[in-house]
C-alpha cells in the first residue's frame, strides 16, 4: 500500500511538473489574459494602418488609372515588334531615344535639386535599356510613343 500511494504522489507530481512546464497549468492566468489583450489592441492597430494604406493606394490609383494598368512588356505580332519600358511616373521630357548600328537606345537622366533653410537635397536616377533590331525589321519606320506610364518602341515588320 506505501508502495502504491509513493508512486502515485510520484506520478502526480511528475505530471503536474510537466503540464507546468508545457504551460498547461498555469497558475497566473490574468498575465495571459491581459497579453493576450495586449497583442488584440495591437493587432486593431496594425489593421486599421494596413486599411489606411489601402485606401491611400485606392486614392492614388484612382487619380492616375493610367499607371497601374499591366501590360506585356514585349509582344511579338504578325506586322510588328513591340518593346514596352515601364517609366513608373518618370518625366517623358528626359527621355533620349536613339536608333545606331542596328540597336535602339533609351536612355534618361533626371536629377532633382531640392533646397529649403534647414537642408539641400540632390537625387540623380539614370536609366538606359537597348534592342537589338531584327533583321526582318523596316529600321526607317521604327516609331515610339508614350502610351499611359510605358514608353512604347514599335517595330514594323518588312
């Protein structure tokens, strides 16, 4: 019989011991309760920036449609070649566009100056891209144009 209530008082404890160290039987229960609010608040906050965000994108896209619209950036049709480059808001004016020894170039150069009392801010981008031009291609028609944000090169087929 001592045998008996020694191994259940070991079996309790044991047990005990390891729900405890699974966090099964917690004692302070208000600490999780009160985390476990915590993390909601913080959750509603986060949501509530992420909707925010949201209906700043849904306000800029309605501005602009033209920017947002996807479209294939190369196309191969029965009567042409189309290049696209997507120009993501950059100024058409800064664009050079240039057809030499069988390859169509584009590049841009835009630098920003920007000064007020306290600072001075100069940012530079510049971006070029090439195409070869095909061999079954008119090079004398070879045309371009701005179609929404893309910066289209159309190429005739002879």
């Amino acid at each position: 019989m001592k045998t008996l209530v020694a191994s259940s008082l070991i079996a309790t404890l044991i047990l005990s011991g390891s729900l405890h160290a699974f966090g099964m039987f917690d004692i302070d229960i208000d600490k999780k309760i009160q985390r476990n609010a915590n993390l909601i608040k913080e959750y509603e906050s986060r949501i509530k920036q992420l909707e925010e965000r949201n209906k700043y994108l849904r306000d800029e896209k309605a501005k602009n449609p033209a920017l947002y619209v996807k479209k294939p950036l190369y196309e191969d049709l029965k009567d042409k070649y189309i290049h696209r480059i997507k120009l993501n808001g950059a100024q058409t004016d800064k664009i050079n566009f240039m057809i030499k020894d069988d390859v169509v170039s584009l590049n841009m150069n835009m630098k920003n100056e920007e000064k007020s009392q306290d600072a001075y801010f100069y940012n530079s981008f510049y971006f070029s891209r090439s195409f070869s031009i095909p061999n079954d291609v008119a090079q004398d028609k070879i045309s371009h144009k701005i179609d929404g944000d893309y910066f289209e090169i159309i190429m005739p087929k002879k």
